[in-house]
C-alpha cells in the first residue's frame, strides 16, 4: 500500500514538471520571453521533472538485507525495506521548492518596470508600417472608381438623391451574360518588397526608450489649400467636353452630378441631373439642344440642355454598369462600353438597341467612334484593343494593344489613325490599316487615363495618374507643355475653343492651362470638402 502511494507521488511530479513545460511552450508562442517569469516556469519544470525521476528512483529495489536491531526469528523478524529510502526524501524537497519559486514569483513585490518597457515590446512585435504606395487601381469588374480597374478608390457622395422627374420606359438592351472570373489588376508595376524590420531580443527590448523609433519617412507637406466653391463638385472630375460654340463646359463627377458651366463668366449655369451612381460621360449632341449622360447605374441620358429635362433613358441591362460612352459626328448612333466587357451600339433616332457586341473579356476602358460613323475602337483593362464595324456588328480586328489597360482613345481626322493611353506609361499612334504602332509618347510616371486632340489635330492633350497633365506634338511625338499642379492625379482634358488645355482631377476643380506651358488658373473650384 505505501509502495503504491509512493507511486503515485512520484507520477504527480512527473506530470507537475511536464505542465510547466507546456506552460512555458505557450506562453512563448515561437518568440523571444518577454519576462523572466517564463525562465521560472521552466527552472520549476525542471525541477518537478528532476524530483520525479529521482523519487522513481528511489523506489528501485536495493539488495535485500536484515535489519540487525531485528530479530532473526519470530513474529517481529522482518526485511528492511528495498529501494533507496534516503534518496526518496530527498527528492520530496525538490518539488516542494518548486512550488516555493512559482508561488514568490506570482506575488514578487520587488518586481520593478523599466520605464518604457512596455511600449519597447509593441514596438518590436508591431509590424512596421507600410510604405506609401501610389494610387492604383483595383481589380473587381465594378469598381467604384472613376474608371475601370486602373482608377484609384473614391468616396461614393453621402446625401440623397435629388427629387426627379418620372422617367420613361426604359429600353432594355439584349442581355449580355457578364464575365465569371474578375479581371486582371490593372496598376503601375509594383515595388518591391521592403524588407521587414528585424524583431529585437526582449533583452534589448527592456532598454528600448519610452517614445518608438520611427519606422517611415515623414509624409510629403501637404500641397497648399485650393480655394473652393459651394456650387463646384463635391468629388472627382472624371470628364470635360467642350460646346461647338466653346462658350460652355460639360462636366461629370463621382459625386453623380452632371454641371454644365459658363467659360467667359466663370460661373455654374446649372446642374442637368444626377445618376444613380458615379457619373461617368457627358457629351453635347449636334443639335446643340441636347445632352447625352452615362454613368454606373447602367442607364444612358438624353436630357434637354436648357433645363436638363429626361427625354429618354436607354437601360444597359444585364450589360453593366457604362464605362465610356461616345456619339458619331451626326449624332445617330452612340457606342458604349460596360463593366461587363460588353459593347453596345445604340439607334439614337430610333431610341432602340441597334448591336449588343459579343465585346471583350474584362471591363470596357476606352471607347472612339471614326468621323464617318461607321468603325469603333474599344479597349479594355487587360490592354486588348478591337476595331468594329458598328453598322453591320461585326469585328475587323482585335490585338494586344497594350501591355496594361488601354484607356482614352480617340480617332484622328483622317479616320485611318488613332491614339491610345495606358496602364503602361505609353500613348501610342495606330496605323488601322496596318494595325501598327507608328509613333509612341514616353514621358508620363504613371497611367494615362484620358485624352484630347486639339481642333486643328496638331496637338494632343493627356492626363495621367502621376498627376501631370502634358500637351504633345502629334507630328513629331515631342512633349510641348508639362503641367503638375501638385494635386493629385488627373481624369479628364479637354481643349478650349481658344487652344488651352482644360483638365479635371481628384482636387474636384477644373483647370485651365496655357497652350505653351506655364502656371494654370482654377476656372471653377470644387465644393469644401
């Protein structure tokens, strides 16, 4: 019976020892200790463990011998006990001062805190704080950017929407079913990891001064305060388009608005209406007495420009939210571009679907109808470019264009050439006879989101997300004019009647700039933010 208690004893050691440890293993959690309580709980386990294996040790049978205070014989004669009997005591007062160690450990009044001590650690175990990365653009097939895929994230407007008069019946377009993968992301190439800061060792950590080291460069200064306005647009200016008479501007924003503004008196003339999501295009008809608007909603707007009266609203449908809209010189037919990769050409006249194209494979970027109305040259995200004949439907061309997403386009006079932006830096000149490159413009850092040709077709205006907006020699591929007013990147240009670059941001104003290079003037300043 004593044996078996002594057992016992000895298990409990073993198993007392064996918590210990596995206390400390978790307790650690693969780093370095952050305070000497844990070696404790490991001097404890060591200890249990030891006395263990040393009180089993005792209880080893011994070479049998007589006690000679015994008697030989009789009912008192008897063995002396086998095993180690001095080794088991022994062993019990190991345990005991374990126990002792963890106990003045958990009420160790001379426990002291190095100053600062705490927030040394969070210092070493916090990540460091990543780099800043520039403005990219994301990858869903509806973003709620200015554009697809390559735009930076914007703030969808907080109010309600404006009270509307009824619209009438949709049209709806044939449904076009959208693509099943997302898209491929459409940004600057990107950097390189940063290597991680190293963890320090708690020891250092203990020594480490009150206020952390600082882990990134200081942020740039903040570019000086635009002077604002309580009627100018509350987001992004993502497009500009410019009256036949050039006496007046169309604009669409983020925000949703649509705002037509008067150029000589530098003043709102009114909004013609809001979408039911971000605005995205905003084109004069050649009547001259209406308006054409698209946005994310998926509806395209025939609005009366004296007072922005709905005439007519044709649905997308199934096709997605409209990405790039543009119109033929005569005003019969529209071509539009959805998130879904789908293009749709429109019968203005007949306010009907006229094609549904079995279109591309990612989101819609770009969009340009050739001045005789019949061809149109779309590109998407992943850099694909197609030529179509939008009178009978169907596809002449198609092409890797670009090496990222392809963004801008814009036919030349002659309707055998056209210009196109991109995710890679580059603005290229195609040859559509031949689909070659015949010229390329290098300069910008960063996307080349939009384009504008001048009247006379020898100049080019391109706004990018590094910022900058730059007007080039269309003959040569020379740059003419750099443009940064420092406040972000930029959305949308367009040539004023007079030959000035007019551009549109993420700074909610719209710019002018002269036509040889110099400092530019806010024509109409955002809302205060």
């Amino acid at each position: 019976m004593k044996r078996s208690t002594e057992r016992l004893l000895a298990l409990a050691m073993l198993i007392v020892g064996i918590a210990c440890f596995v206390k400390l293993y978790a307790a650690l959690g693969g780093r370095p200790p952050a305070t000497a309580r844990l070696e404790v709980f490991g001097a404890a386990g060591v200890l249990s463990v030891l006395a263990g294996l040393l009180f089993l040790a005792g209880l080893l049978p011994a070479a049998a011998r007589h006690d000679p205070a015994a008697p030989l014989f009789g009912r008192d004669a008897g063995i002396a006990p086998a095993g180690y009997p001095r080794l088991r005591r022994a062993a019990l007062a190991l345990p005991l001062l374990a126990l002792i160690v963890i106990v003045a450990d958990q009420f160790d009044p001379w426990r002291t805190q190095e100053p600062g001590g705490e927030e040394a650690e969070e210092v070493a175990t916090a990540p460091a704080d990543p780099a800043p990365r520039p403005l990219e653009p994301e990858a869903s097939t509806k973003p709620n950017t200015p554009g697809a895929s390559i735009e930076p994230a914007l703030p969808a407007p907080a109010q309600q929407e404006a009270a509307k008069p009824p619209l009438p019946e949709p049209v709806a377009a044939p449904v076009q079913p959208a693509p099943t993968a997302a898209p491929p992301a459409e940004s600057a190439p990107p950097r390189p990891a940063q290597p991680a800061e190293p963890v320090q060792p708690t020891q250092q950590t203990a020594l480490a001064p009150a206020t952390p080291p600082q882990t990134v460069a200081p942020p740039p200064p903040a570019p000086p305060a635009q002077p604002t306005a309580l009627e100018g647009h509350r987001d992004a200016v993502v497009w500009l388009a410019v009256s036949a008479d050039g006496h007046q501007i169309m604009s669409a924003s983020t925000d949703r608005m649509i705002k037509l503004w008067d150029i000589e008196g530098k003043r709102l003339i009114r909004d013609l209406g809001e979408h039911k999501d971000m605005a995205r295009s905003a084109l004069f008809m050649p009547n001259g007495k209406t308006v054409l608007t698209a946005g994310d909603d998926g509806e395209i707007v025939l609005r009366q420009l004296s007072d922005g009266t709905v005439l007519h609203v044709f649905s997308s449908g199934a096709n997605g939210g409209v990405r790039q809209l543009k119109i033929s010189l005569d005003g019969k037919l529209a071509v539009s571009g959805h998130d879904t990769g789908s293009v749709v050409v429109w019968d203005l006249g007949k306010g009907a679907v006229l094609h549904v194209l079995p279109g591309h494979d990612w989101s819609v970027s770009s969009v340009a109808i050739s001045p005789d109305g019949t061809r149109a040259l779309t590109g998407s995200i992943d850099g694909e470019l197609k030529l179509w004949d939008i009178v009978s439907g169907k596809q002449l061309r198609s092409w890797l264009g670009h090496e990222r997403g392809a963004y801008g386009a814009v036919f030349l006079a002659d309707g055998h050439h056209a210009v196109t932006g991109s995710g890679d830096y580059t603005i290229k000149l195609w040859d559509l006879d031949t689909f070659k490159e015949v010229r390329r413009f290098e300069g910008h850092s960063g996307t080349v989101y939009a384009l504008a040709l001048s009247a006379d077709g020898k100049r080019l205006g391109s706004v990018s997300l590094d910022g900058t907006a730059r007007i080039w020699n269309m003959d040569t591929g020379a740059e003419i004019a750099e443009f940064d007013p420092g406040t972000g990147p930029m959305y949308s240009v367009a040539f004023a009647a007079d030959g000035t670059l007019l551009t549109g941001g993420i700074d909610r104003t719209i710019r002018d700039w002269p036509a040889a290079g110099g400092e530019g003037t806010v024509l109409f300043a955002g809302a205060p933010e």
